[in-house]
C-alpha cells in the first residue's frame, strides 16, 4: 500500500515537514542518501535572527518574522515531546560595522522598519556588555536574536518523527522518477521503487541533481562554508557577534564558533588551512584573548543557495504531487517550522497567496 507522502532528504527541512505531516495525520517515510541531518543542517551556527531586515513588500520579511515567532515554541515542544534539550535561547547578537559607519547605521534601520528591537551602542557601552570585547568601533544590538545547537535540535527531531510513526531509511538515495499522466507514481532507489501520493523533495545542495532526472531546472548551487570551534576556556562571551557574513557564537558549555566563508568549490567539502586561519584572525580582531584559545575541531558543510535569491516552497510544474522545498542559502534553520508548515497546507490543499512568491 503506497503511503502518503515520501520526504525525500533528511536535513532541518526535511525532518520538520515528515515531522509536522505525522502529526497531521499521513503515513510519512523519509529517506535520505546519508545519515539523516548530517549535512549543513548539522554543520550550521544555529544563529536565529529576530526577521528579516527587509522591506515590507520582500516575502522573506513577513516569513522570517514568522519563523522567529514559532521558535520558542517549536523548541519547548521537542524538549517535552523527545525530553532532548536542543540549547534554544535569546542570547542577543552584537552586529559590527563590515562597511561605513553610515552603512551600519542604515543596517539598523532596516532592522527597525521590520519591526525589530535594535539599539545603537558605543565602543564603551559593548565592552561593558562583553569585557572580553576590546574594539573601537560602534554597532548596533539585536537583544531578540537567539541560538539553538543545530547537532542537537536535529537529534531533537529525529526522535520526534520516529515518536510520530515517520519511517526513515538511511543510505537510500533517489536515482530516478516513475511518471505517468503528469504525476509522480513512485521514485526509484537502489533498495526498491517507492510509491507515495505526494513526493516531497528536501534534499538541498543535491536537489538540482536529483529533479533533473524528471526534467525539471532549478538552479540551486552548493556554497561551501567552513567552521572553526574553540575549545573552552576562561575566555567568555554571551552575544553572538556578527560582522558581515562572519561571526562569533559562544555556547553554553563555554565553547566558541567561528565561521563562515563562503566558496563556490561545487560538491567539495572539507577545511583549508588557509579558510581557518583567516576565521581565527577574525575572532582575534574581536576579541584579542581568543586568540591564545585551542582549536578544538573544525568541519564545513555545504549550504543550498537557489540563484534567484528566495527558496523554492511549491508544487513543481506539470508534476501536481511533487513538491519542493529547498535553496535557503544561509536562512534554513531559522525558515524551517515555516517551511515545514507551508508544505503542510499544500499537502493539505490549504495553499494561500503567501506561497506564491516562493513558487517552484
């Protein structure tokens, strides 16, 4: 008997949807062609900023202020339901200037008309929030902006979806589509074909290959991003802090990430001696102390950027039962409850106008 609905790729993305569907009701099985929430989902910094500093008329600022609504709900649910703790809380992000003061200025501006709390702060007033800060410029503060542990939110939600009866099969990728009158009858797998109702693509920096076998186009290219983690040490910080597309993010167990580049290397992964050194320049341009701090480890992922610029969140065209969600670039993890909620009501039949600037 055919189920459901097939989740094909078990990052952020993918684990919400087949989570959110089970509680709906449907018969969810999830494949993957690793380890579920393995991949950039894992490798991620977990930062959750409070929206999106966008205008109004952009789609992602209503959907991002949304997403950062649902989080600390979404993170008390999983704690009651798996009793595994993902570290999701409002910890504040300090933004340093990646440009002109004027530059940074209109950043917080930005902020403001998209509903976010932001306040100025002098080089002294962040020392006297951060003693291990020694800079001397300005910036502004996002007290809203919180972090979540992304190796354990996943973790997190994989006992959520096995509690909610969704099947999941590891080393199980899709080579091919079964099509017939404009609809998907099953994908094809190593293992078996796979029958669903509707088919479910969250697969990523892999998605374009995989929809390419159904002749479908979506360019979405994989962007490399390395990170560094600090061991723990007597050094300690409790905002993030951001500067441009790189950042400090201290955990709770007195750990600190230093990421990320970003890098056009195609399907390679891995860290360059080069990439880590810079990331520690960076946190010791910040704060001089980290700079005597052991390295502990280091990885990179690769995250999903779809080329338009917005991810795909839709039904794809001339197939009505295969749905993609995929190329959130950098914004996946805060995105996914809106995700997962979106491929809800289109599962459902409950699409709304609000889907329509995501359409695949």
């Amino acid at each position: 008997m055919a189920i459901d609905c097939l989740v094909i790729g078990g990052g952020v993305i993918g684990l919400t949807t087949a989570w959110r569907l089970a509680q709906r009701g449907y018969s969810v099985h999830l494949v993957d062609q690793g380890i579920p929430g393995r991949e950039a989902s894992w490798a991620g910094a977990g930062i959750l900023p409070p929206g999106f500093p966008g205008p109004a008329s952009d789609p992602l600022t209503s959907v991002a202020l949304k997403a950062s609504q649902q989080w600390p709900k979404l993170a008390a649910e999983l704690h009651e339901s798996t009793g595994i703790d993902n570290e999701f809380h409002r910890c504040g992000g300090i933004e340093l200037a990646d440009g002109t003061p004027a530059e940074l200025a209109s950043e917080q501006q930005r902020w403001e008309a998209a509903g976010a709390r932001v306040e100025w702060l002098e080089p002294r007033q962040i020392r006297e929030l951060e003693t291990a800060f020694s800079g001397s410029e300005a910036a502004y503060h996002l007290p809203d902006l919180c972090q979540v542990r992304n190796p354990r939110h996943l973790l997190a939600l994989t006992k959520a979806c096995e509690r909610a009866g969704v099947k999941t099969t590891t080393a199980c990728p899709v080579l091919d589509w079964r099509l017939s009158s404009g609809r998907v009858t099953a994908a094809v797998t190593p293992h078996a074909d796979i029958s669903a109702g509707q088919f479910i693509v969250t697969a990523g920096a892999w998605s374009t290959q995989l929809l390419k076998s159904a002749g479908i186009h979506r360019e979405i290219v994989p962007i490399r991003g390395q990170i560094a983690l600090l061991a723990p040490s007597p050094v300690r910080l409790t905002h993030v802090f951001e500067r441009g597309k790189r950042y400090l993010v201290p955990r709770q167990d007195g750990r600190i990430l230093i990421g990320s580049t970003e890098e056009l290397t195609g399907f390679e992964k891995g860290n360059t001696a080069v990439a880590i050194e810079e990331l520690r320049r960076f946190a010791a341009a910040i704060c001089p102390s980290l700079a005597g701090v052991a390295q502990e480890t280091c990885w990179s992922g690769l995250r999903p950027q779809a080329v338009r610029g917005r991810p795909f969140i839709g039904a794809v065209p001339d197939y009505s039962n295969l749905l993609l969600a995929t190329g959130h670039f950098r914004a996946g993890l805060h995105l996914s409850p809106v995700t997962a909620e979106m491929i809800c009501r289109l599962v459902s039949g409950e699409a709304g106008p609000d889907l329509l600037p995501f359409a695949v």
